[in-house]
C-alpha cells in the first residue's frame, strides 16, 4: 500500500493538471485497517525502525503535497489507517448517522492503544491535536475506543458524513466546487494555513503576505 500511495504521490507531482486529490479505498467496508501487528512483533528493531521510517515520511509527503486532498473514508479506519485520513487536508465518512448502525458494520475510528502494545507511529499524536484540540485527542488515544461517523464529524475528525456508499460521490461533488476556484489560488492558501499554523501569528501573516504576492 505504501509503494502504491508513494507511486501516486509521484504521479500528482509530475501532473500540472492535478488539483484535487482523492484518497479511497477498493476494499468494502475498509479504509484502511492499519498495520498488522502480529507481522509487526516479528520484525526486529531495525526492521520496526525502517517501517516506521518509511510510513511517517510517506504520510508527511502526502500531507506537503501543494494541493487540496481528500480522504473517502468507507468502512474501518484502524491506527495507522486513520493516520492516513488525517494526513489529508478534508475527511468524508459514509455511514448511518444512527444509533441502530452498530447491527449493520457502521463506519469505525479507532487507535491503536496501550493495551495492544502498540502506539501512535505515523504522526497521529501530532496531527489529531491540531484538528479536535489536545484534550478530544488524550481521551481517544488514551482509551484507543471506537467511534462512528456521527460522533467523527460532531468532533470535527470529520468534515462530511453522508450515508453508506455515498462518500465517493460527496468527495467528487466537494473536489468539482474546488476545482473551479483559481487552482494556484487554491495552493497558496493551503501553504499559508499550513505553514502559518505551526509558527506565531506574526510570521502566520507574514506567510500569508507571501502567499497573497504569488496570486
């Protein structure tokens, strides 16, 4: 899956014309389950350091690329499948926004937590934080519980849940009203709300200054 979301990487890079970027999965029911962690107790400390290398900078590649990208998320999104979604700049879940949806495999986030002997590995401690703030993200990496798509977009780990199977279609709709803006236009706030929002607000706006000039 790396090799495959690097080789896409490489593709929108290489593609003046791209200026939206949608992120699904060809599986039912699953995003992404995330690492498998019985593989994972078999590797030794090199391999575990190497993979956990490679999957942080391929999230954080995915994360600086230039333009808008958007996580369709049908199904399980496990650990570092969740990771995957926040390293995206918008999440759109489908699922029943229902109670009753627990019968029915409804949409499902959840980490990786202490009692699976794991942690965190791709950015998910850095980049849960700055969307739902500090306290939100404790409490779901500390319990590692699940929730479902109504409680994901009330927390804002969402942006849009729509009913089961129509996220695809809710994605093309958003990607379509992004891509008739000014596409540089469009990647230049990005970079602003990106890079300012990891320095003070002066240099947030000197940023943006810089942004604004390009335009």
């Amino acid at each position: 899956m790396l090799k495959g979301l690097r080789s896409a990487m490489d593709k929108v890079g290489a593609d003046p014309t791209a200026n939206v970027v949608l992120v699904a999965s060809s599986v039912p029911k699953v995003f992404c389950a995330g690492a498998d962690l019985k593989e994972r107790r078999l590797m030794g400390p090199s391999e575990v350091r190497e993979f956990v290398n490679t999957l942080r900078a391929t999230f954080s590649s995915f994360e600086a690329l230039p333009i808008p990208t958007i996580a369709v998320v049908e199904g399980a999104a496990f650990g570092g499948g969740l990771e995957l979604a926040l390293s995206c700049d918008l999440r759109i879940c489908g699922g029943e926004c229902n109670i009753q949806l627990a019968r029915n495999r409804p949409c499902y986030y959840s980490w990786v937590c202490v009692q699976d002997g794991a942690l965190l590995l791709a950015g998910g401690t850095q980049r849960l934080p700055r969307i739902v703030g500090r306290a939100r993200a404790k409490e779901l990496i500390f319990t590692g519980r699940r929730f479902d798509a109504t409680e994901a977009v009330n927390m804002g780990v969402v942006n849009y849940c729509v009913p089961g199977g129509e996220a695809y279609q809710k994605a093309l709709e958003l990607a379509r009203e992004i891509n008739q803006k000014g596409p540089l236009a469009i990647r230049m706030a990005k970079k602003a709300i990106n890079e300012g929002m990891e320095v003070d607000l002066s240099s947030a706006l000197a940023v943006e200054e810089e942004c604004y000039e390009q335009v």
